[in-house]
C-alpha cells in the first residue's frame, strides 16, 4: 500500500501543490485581515490545507484517468505510472474518492459559503482535463480551476466574498495560464497531429509566447492594483516586485529557438514565486 501511495504521489506531482497552497493561504490571510480584523485561526489554517491537498489531488489523479491513452501515445509521458502499467486506474479510483471526501469534510468544518460553492470548484477540478480535446482557451480553464485556491481560503478564513479577492483570483488565473502555455510549447507538435487543442497548436510557439507574456503582464498589474485598494502595504508591493522579476526572467529563458530550459520556467520558478508572495503578503500583514 505504501508503495502504491508513493507511485500516486509522483504521478500527481503532489511536491507541486506549493504553486497552488501558498495562494490559499494568500486568500485566507488577507481575506481576514481585511474582512475581520483577524489572522485565521489554526482550525481554519489546518482545513484550508486539507481542502487544498484533497483539491489538487483529486484534480491531477482525475487528469491522469482522463488523459491515459494521450499519455500513452505522447513520448513525453508514455511513462507515467497509469500507461506505464506501474499503477490500475482503480487504485487511482479510489485514491480520487479518498481526496474528495478530504475536500468535502474541510468544506463542512469550514462554514456555509464553503459548502454552497463545492458543486462550482468539483465542476472546475473535473472539467479541466476534457477542455483541451475541444478548445484552445484549455490554459484559462486551468487557470481559473488553480485560481479557486485563492477563493477558497478567502471564503474560508471569511465565510465571505468581495471584490478584493476577485482581483486576486483574475491574478492568479492568469499567472497559472501564463505559465501554462509556456510548458504547453512541449507538445505543441503532437497536439496538433492528433487533434488536441493548445494555444501553442494552434497559433504557434512564437505567438503562444506571446499570449503568455501578456497573460503575465495583466497578472502582474492584477496583483499591483491589490497593493492600491486593500491596506496591504510596502512589504507587499516588494514581493510584487520580485514576483514581476520572475515572470520576467521564466520569459527570458524561454524563446521560439530554445525550449530547453520549461521546465526551469514551470517547476521552479513558479513555485519560488507563489512562496515569496505568501511570505511578503504575510509579513506585510503581521507588520
């Protein structure tokens, strides 16, 4: 059983909930800051993770049932545990049930706007790893299912939602997107031979590219405006800052005559920068 659990944790990436939790925690603190004055407290920090983790990890198992045979034919992930035969869809099946009831227990211990919005982020967890067999605007789709985390510990830590966090979510979404797109070049290729929709696909690499930079450009402007309309302060608007270099320099590794370095633009970058705006926003907060 061990075994299996460590094989679904490396299919799922689940190391790669650090681009998604820190935005979580993100909502939560200044949700509560603003809303009521408040840090959240440890009960709503310890559901918020659980409703994360069981989020992220339904959504990447169901990906990975979903896409099985665009896996197995695409020699990129040809060998991914499920087409690898290293894993049955049915022990992944299960592992799903496990981390949805995981989302669904933290919703009920969290508060009522957490449970009326349950159907709304399922929809999105499911929707996402269809949306690239019929639409190229799939990296939006993804952007929006990874901008629900930000919602989601704002609704969490508040039982509320106002304007403030929907700036936030449009800066997340198109963060995701952003960098979506960038490691979607990869397979630019292979979707369009077997009819799969990308926005690099479709309008190729050197425009993809720069659909990506304005997708950035607006998310940078996006989480500047939250630094002019909420109380966040100097402290913030430094991590800003340094989120606007990164995104700078992912673009700048990354160009129509050299792919090599994505996977430096996706991993790593991203997930510095989803940490350094959970710790600048809260010490800009505790400060």
């Amino acid at each position: 059983m061990i075994r299996k659990l460590r094989i679904i944790l490396e299919m799922i990436k689940f190391e790669h909930t650090v681009f998604a939790l820190p935005f979580a925690y993100f909502g939560a603190v200044l949700g509560a800051y603003i809303v009521n004055g408040v840090w959240p407290s440890l009960a709503q920090w310890i559901w918020i993770t659980v409703a994360m983790v069981g989020a992220r990890s339904a959504a990447m198992s169901l990906n990975r049932v979903i896409d099985e045979q665009i896996d197995k034919h695409n020699p990129r992930t040809a060998g991914r545990a499920i087409p690898a035969g290293l894993i049955s869809k049915v022990e992944v099946l299960f592992f799903i049930v496990i981390s949805f009831v995981l989302l669904f227990t933290a919703a009920f211990q969290l508060n009522l706007l957490a449970v009326y919005l349950l159907p709304l982020a399922v929809f999105f967890l499911v929707i996402y790893s269809y949306t690239k067999r019929f639409t190229w605007a799939c990296h939006l789709i993804l952007g929006m299912t990874i901008g629900i985390a930000p919602l989601g510990g704002w609704v969490g830590a508040t039982g509320t939602l106002t304007w403030d966090a929907f700036i936030l979510f449009i800066a997340v979404a198109l963060w995701t997107a952003g960098f979506d797109v960038i490691y979607a070049t990869q397979d630019a290729d292979y979707d369009r031979e077997h009819k799969l929709h990308s926005i690099p696909s479709r309008f190729g690499i050197k425009r993809a590219l720069l659909l990506a930079r304005l997708f950035h450009v607006t998310s940078f402007a996006a989480f500047l405006t939250l630094f002019f309309i909420t109380p966040l302060g100097w402290l913030y608007l430094i991590g800003v800052i340094i989120a606007g270099g990164i995104m700078l320099y992912e673009h700048a590794i990354v160009s129509v005559d050299n792919l090599t370095k994505v996977n430096v633009a996706f991993f790593t970058m991203n997930g510095i920068l989803s940490i350094v705006m959970f710790i600048f926003t809260i010490g800009d907060v505790w400060l």
